[in-house]
C-alpha cells in the first residue's frame, strides 16, 4: 500500500498522528534512527543483562537501594531487547509503505516506549527520597526503606502507568493525556531536585562546620564510619548522574510537544520527534556503564561475572585478581 501525500490527520494509528507524505529528508532519518537503534540495542540489551546477573550473583549486592537500580536495569534491558527492535521494524515498515503493519507496530512501541520511560522516572524518584532517608533518618532507614516495600512500590508505578496508558484505548483524549503525563513528570522531576537539594545542603552546611571526615560521618549517621560515608556520597552522586542523564535526554520532549500542539505533525516537526526518540532510546545503553564506572561493588561484580559467562576462570579475567597475581609473583621471584 503506498504512501498518499495527504494531509498529515487524513490517515493516523488511532490517536498517533502519522503524517504520510513523502520527504526525503524523513527517509534519511528512518535510515539513520533505525541503524542507530539497531546498534544501541545490541549494547543496552548486553550491558543491563550483565549487570542484571552481576546483581543476581553476588549476594552482598542484594540491598533495598541496589534494588532499585536493578529495576532501572531492567526498564533498561526492555528498551534495548523490545523497544528499539520494535523502532527498527516500525521504520522498515514505513519505508516499504506497509502501512497496517507500520501502525501496528508503532502503536506497540509507543505503549512500551510511555509506561517503561515513566516507571524508570518514578524509580529515579524514589531513589532520590531514599538517599535523602538515609541522610536524614539513618537509624529508622533499614525499617522505612525494604526489599518488600520497594517491590510494592515498583509493581504499583507499572500498575499505574499500564492503566494510564491502555486509557488511550479507551478514548482519552490526547490532551488530557499529555496533560496528565505532563503533571507525573513535573511531580518527578521537583521531588528529584528538592530531595537532591536538601542532600547536599545538608552535607555542604556540615563539611563547613567540620572538616574531619570522621567527625562529619559520625555527626550525620551516628556510628557510621568514614568509609560509609564515602559510600553514601558515591551511591547519591551516581543516583544524581542518572537523573540529570534522563533530564538531558527527555527534557527536548518538552520543546516537541509544544510544536507538535502548535504545528501539528508537519515534515520538521516529524524529523525532530525522529531524532528526539532516538536520542531518548540511547540513554538506556548509557546507564550501566555509569553503574561500573561509579560504583566498585558494582564494578567489581561485573569483572567477577563476565568470565564465568564465557566460560573462564575469573582470575585471568578481573584486574583486581591480575593485580594481586603480578604482586604474589614478584615475591616469589625475590625470594
């Protein structure tokens, strides 16, 4: 079935608008963002699934807020396995005029590509307010913050965001549902700075009254040693990493939605939410290696896993072990 040069509301996917006619311009992006995904979907779906299982097989990992970066994982792992699979497809498909097929799979994508970017935003979230927990209320934080209630918490913001999206099925209208996915991420985004505000308000006002980190750890956190504190500022800087990540890879959403409701679904416009969604897309290939580059548990885990991927012995592997095994050697040799 070709492509009419019709009005771009002549034709569309449900509610998606699909502007039919034919740019070159578009074309060229089709072929770019579907390269694009497709390599960044090989690199989000290995480095969160190795991630996943560096979690999974090192037990002292198994922490409430470790939890809540492997579900980040896993939103991440969905986009590079499902999501930009999907994208690639949907752009063969408009490319070879198909445009059933192209609807379909557009509308699949898109569902996926709203509920798992929100769940990964309300997650963020609720990082944020656990480091400013474990700040603020150290000694009630491993009874307010556990495994069971973060895993209620992240099963209800899927609950949530599925039921906000099927209403889109149902007949919401798309202003009212932009509308409302414009209030969920503003509530995100100011929750996100003020608990990351206060954080380092907190521990700037302290460091300038004492300079001692020992003294400073155990002002905050009671008994907490240096070493903890250390800890904390790693976890929360890498936490804050992410976020403004997500920030500068969404935020130009905001400049697309406003010309989307002002120009409707025209050429540039369509070439801007191309490139956009792309962007967007690679953000999830991105967040594991801040993982493994800030923090060493994490780092550590991932050195100790790989080789037993691959079927190695992990001490030819990590360079923590080669390391150790260059010092042992050149002892023995002085002996």
């Amino acid at each position: 079935m070709a492509l009419n040069a019709s009005n771009t509301s002549s034709e569309n996917c449900l509610f998606l608008d699909t502007n039919q006619q034919s740019f070159d311009y578009i074309s060229v992006a089709n072929i770019i963002a579907g390269v694009v995904n497709a390599i960044f979907a090989l690199i989000a779906t290995s480095s969160n699934a190795v991630v996943l299982i560096s979690f999974w097989k090192t037990p002292n990992l198994h922490t409430p807020q470790n939890s809540l970066l492997c579900w980040i994982a896993f939103a991440d792992l969905l986009v590079g396995s499902v999501v930009q699979p999907l994208d690639v497809l949907q752009r063969i498909m408009e490319e070879l005029h198909n445009i059933d097929m192209y609807c379909n799979v557009r509308l699949a994508k898109n569902a996926l590509a709203w509920i798992i970017s929100s769940v990964s935003f309300c997650i963020l979230t609720t990082i944020s307010v656990e480091r400013l927990v474990a700040l603020l209320k150290p000694l009630k934080h491993n009874t307010l913050v556990t495994h069971s209630r973060i895993l209620l918490l992240v099963v209800l913001y899927w609950v949530l965001c599925i039921v906000l999206y099927v209403a889109r099925f149902a007949g919401l209208p798309n202003q009212t549902f932009f509308g409302m996915a414009s209030v969920v991420a503003s509530v995100n985004l100011t929750i996100n700075v003020v608990s990351y505000f206060k954080i380092f308000k907190v521990i700037k006002r302290h460091q300038s009254r004492i300079h001692d980190e020992a003294a400073l750890s155990s002002r905050l956190h009671g008994q907490m040693a240096p070493t903890e504190m250390k800890r904390f500022k790693t976890f929360t800087l890498t936490a804050v990493y992410i976020v403004t990540l997500v920030v500068l890879f969404y935020v130009p959403f905001i400049c697309y939605l406003v010309a989307y409701m002002i120009l409707g679904f025209i050429g540039p416009v369509k070439l801007a939410y191309i490139c956009l969604e792309t962007l967007s897309y690679v953000n999830s290939s991105v967040n594991p290696f801040i993982y493994s580059y800030r923090l060493r548990s994490i780092r550590e885990a991932i050195y100790k896993t790989v080789p037993k991927l691959f079927f190695c012995r992990e001490d030819n592997f990590s360079p923590y072990n080669l390391e150790a095994s260059t010092q042992n050697k050149q002892t023995t040799t002085n002996m």
